[in-house]
C-alpha cells in the first residue's frame, strides 16, 4: 500500500482544534483526506452532520484518541470502526462512548472516523490500515499513546470494516471485537446496503464473494470475539456465526456470545439488556487473551545438541515478529549451547595441572 510522506510530514495530532469535534477525546489525530490518501471515494460534498453524531460524507479520516487508565493500563489498544451502513457514522454509542469505556477498564481506545466507501472498498480498508499502524508505532503521530498489542472493535458495517482488517489487511490487528457485523453478501443474510454502499455500480457475483469475509479467513486471522442478538432482523447472526464457523475451521482461538434479545445496533446503549453481560465477557476474554500473550518459557529440541533448549519469548504484535523472536531466540541459545560444549571440551583435554 502506497504511503504519503510520513504522513504529511506532521499528521497533525492536535489535542482539539477549531474544526475538530470535541468528544472529550485527549487528542484528534487527522490521518488523511482525498487528496492526501492513496485513493479518493470521489466525495466533494462537504462532511454534514444529519441528525446528532451521525456524520454522512465523510472525506478524511480522522482518529479521536481516549488513553488508558494509567492505573489499569493492560498494555492493550483498540482502534473502533463504528457501523452505519457504509453511508454514515454512528459516533456515539458505537464510538466515542464506547472508547471512554475501554479507556476506562485500562485499554486505550481510538475511534476512527473513516472515509465512506462510496462505491471504492479499499478506501476504508487503507483507513483503518494506517489507524492500525500508527496506533502499533509503525507510523508517526500518536507518540504517547501507542500499545504493543492493538486490536480492533467494529460495530455492524463497522464490524465489516474491522473484519477486513482481520482477514484483507497486509498489517493486521492482534485481537478483533465484533459486534452484530456485517460478513456475508448472500441473498436473505447479508445487509444489502451495505455491500451496495461498500461496491457501489462495479458490484457483481464476484466482488461479493470477495468481500463475504468468511470466504477470506485463514490461520493468520486474529483471535476473535463476537457479540450478536438472536433477535436481529438488520444483520441477522447467521454472518456472525458464519465468520465464527471459518474462524474455527482453521484454528484461530474464537469466542461468541449470542443473547436472546436487543436486535440491532445496541453498542454500549443502556437499553440493551444484556449490557453488564457483554462488557464483561468482553474484560473477561481481553485479560485471557493478554495472559496467553504474556512472556513464556518453551522448551524446543534442538537437532544435534544434548537435551533441551529453554526459550524465553515476548509478547509479539503479529505471528511473523513472534516467528521471527522465536527463530532469534534459538538461534541464540543454541549458539551459548555450543560454545558450553566446546569450553568444556577444551577443559577435558587440558593437562593435569594447566
């Protein structure tokens, strides 16, 4: 993917400016624009704002970042793709007030207003690639607030979008979170405006099943949590447990919550029964997730040396820097292996007295 200067030489992070909205995040980090980003979705209308935290035409992508409680930092960040259908934002309760929960619980949460598709489905895509990797470090900008480990929540079309980062996106999250998400194109269960919005004219058979993402899983997808209502008629459950079904088929740690009722697009929303449910199970799964990932001790046996070779390993922020790690690190122990054997090799033939 072609990347723009270093961001625009500054990224403009700013901790509020006459133009950015002020969602009480601790800074507004403008990624791009159409002009800037490696593709335009066409839009030249300006941004508005029909009804309050809807935001429709978007045409720059900007994250609103909420850090951590230092007191429960867990070392974990999360950028959030509100849904609304490929066409709007639903800021609020599928974004920024979601965001100060998990900053919260120790989890720095940055919401990502995304470019619409606007018939160009690599637009958001790159979007949310940058915001991944900008939250990761690998891009200027967020000084301060960067995390080792950086998942992705995402919300109904949103849902669609952090999914594509989990199976499409050259630089992946660590973790996925999914609330009612849109997976599948197929006729009587997928979101029809979704893909119309997302594919626009150039939509076909083939581009449908591209961007049915559980056609497009495989073992390098990231470990993922989904939450779903029974009862929801917008997105039915069956693209989440379609996505759940592919996860498992190839190995990649999975867990779904299904609760009876609340149909769609409940976010953090009181009025949804099983709020304290899914905000724990969600707590609950992160801290299991951070354990797994914590620095652990692997015995491998080496070829050609005597018993075993005890390897510490990090935490990595992807499967090829954790390959990476675990290949430095035997390469290192088998080396102090050898040059034990070979000290005391030497010793053994020393002459008495020497």
């Amino acid at each position: 993917m072609r990347r723009p200067h270093t961001l625009l030489a500054a990224l403009l992070l700013a901790a509020g400016t006459a133009a950015a909205q002020d969602y009480g995040q601790a800074a507004t980090l403008k990624i791009w624009d159409n002009t800037t980003a490696p593709h335009s979705n066409g839009i030249a209308t300006p941004e508005r704002e029909p009804e309050p935290n809807r935001i429709a035409d978007v045409s720059q992508a900007v994250l609103y970042i909420f850090p951590a409680d230092p007191v429960k930092a867990t070392g974990q960040a999360v950028v959030i793709c509100p849904g609304g259908g490929y066409v709007k934002l639903c800021i609020d309760y599928e974004g920024y007030d979601m965001a100060k929960w998990f900053a919260a619980n120790g989890i720095t949460a940055a919401v990502l207003k995304y470019r619409m598709p606007n018939g160009h489905p690599e637009v958001p895509l790159e979007d949310v690639e940058q915001a991944l990797r900008i939250m990761m470090g690998l891009e200027a900008g967020a000084t301060g607030f960067t995390a080792g480990k950086v998942g992705i929540v995402g919300s109904s079309a949103g849902g669609h979008l952090a999914a594509s980062a989990s199976t499409l996106a050259e630089t992946k999250p660590a973790f996925s979170i999914l609330f009612y998400p849109v997976i599948t194109a197929e006729k009587g269960k997928g979101h029809q405006g979704s893909f119309n919005a997302l594919l626009g004219g150039s939509r076909n058979a083939e581009s449908d099943t591209w961007y049915s993402l559980q056609n497009r899983v495989t073992a390098q997808t990231p470990p993922t949590l989904l939450l779903l209502s029974d009862d929801d008629k917008v997105v039915p459950p069956v693209n989440g447990i379609l996505y759940y079904n592919a996860l498992k088929e190839h190995g990649v740690k999975a867990s779904m919550h299904i609760y009876p009722t609340g149909g769609h697009g409940w976010g953090i929303r009181d009025r949804f029964k099983y709020k304290e449910q899914w905000q724990q199970a969600t707590l609950d799964w992160l801290k299991e997730l951070n354990d797994d990932r914590n620095t652990a001790s692997v015995l491998l046996r080496q070829p050609g040396l005597p018993g075993c070779v005890d390897v510490g390993i990090r935490p990595a922020t992807s499967r090829k820097s954790a390959g990476r790690e675990l290949a430095e690190a035997v390469v290192q122990a088998a080396v102090q292996e050898f040059g034990q054997q070979v000290r005391s090799r030497r010793e053994s033939d020393w002459p008495a007295g020497q």
